[in-house]
C-alpha cells in the first residue's frame, strides 16, 4: 500500500524524527505535529509521539489511520515505536554523534532507558551540545543536524564522545 505520500523510514529511525521529516516532504501539506493527528481522526496524539510521550501506547485504529494517511503499512510505524512495556527516557534527547555521522538520523534505541552508550561505536550516548552545553531538540525538528544554539554539527560532534 505505498503510495506517492510514501517516504520511506531508514532502519532503526525513531518515529519523532521520522514524522518531522515526513512532514517536511514537499508532497505533504502537514505543518505541524498535532496536525496529521487531527488529519487523522485521532486528535492530536502524534504530537505526543513526536516527543516519546506513550502514556497510552498507540493503539491498532491510531496506528492504522496515520498509516493510511501516509499511505503505508501500519506495521512500518510499529517498527519506529518502542515495543510495549520498554520503557523510554523522554528527556534528555539523545545521540551518538559517530552513528549520525554515517548515517544522518534519529535512532529509537537511543531513547531507551536500558541503552547507555552505542554498542557499535563503545561510545557515551551525547545528551546536549558539547560546545554550548545545549539539550537536544526533539529529533522531529532536526532539520539541518546541527544544535539550534550555537550551529555545531551533529557529525562533528563524535571527537567529543567519551568511551564506555
């Protein structure tokens, strides 16, 4: 059921920074969170995903209206949303700047309250600028991968990581 709205979700990616960037396609014309929601029928609950907010984990008729809305298969935003009963650590938004550097987008393990660094890279997981000591925006805003206060690159960010 793909369909010309269809942007494809990178393996991994976490639904916040997934929605931002579906919302910002030019096929679309949702500018904000709680908007495809309402586009929906559901209300404005994908606002609340955008910022790891699951008090009440999506339910099967949520997940199956935003689909077809962005017309995909639901089990595709299943796989960007943690599973039920794994708990997530809503603030601070986090990264690991070496995985952005090869490949520029939000990873939804990064959020889980088990992960403590990036098993692939055996770095400390990044939770504010290095240089301006600035928290992350939610991924959904990442629009150019850098901080939104002082400019420093997500990518160039890695040097700062300290081992685990």
């Amino acid at each position: 059921m793909v369909g010309p709205g269809y942007v494809e979700p990178h393996e991994g990616e976490s639904i916040s920074h997934y929605l931002g960037r579906w919302r910002r396609e030019e096929i679309n014309s949702v500018s904000s969170p709680g908007a495809l929601g309402r586009m929906a029928g559901i209300g404005s609950v994908t606002a609340r995903w955008e910022k790891f907010r699951f008090y009440h984990f999506p339910t099967a008729e949520e997940l199956a209206a935003v689909s077809k809305l962005m017309e995909m298969e639901a089990e595709e935003l299943l796989k960007m949303l943690p599973q039920k009963g794994q708990s997530m650590k809503i603030e601070p938004i986090r990264l690991c700047a070496a995985c952005y550097r090869e490949k520029p987008y939000h990873r939804l393990e990064w959020q889980f309250q088990s992960t403590a660094g990036c098993d692939r890279h055996k770095l400390r997981l990044l939770s504010r600028c290095p240089s301006c000591s600035e928290p992350f925006a939610i991924p959904a805003l990442w629009v150019e991968g850098k901080c939104q206060k002082c400019g420093m690159k997500f990518k160039s960010m890695a040097k700062k990581q300290k081992g685990y």
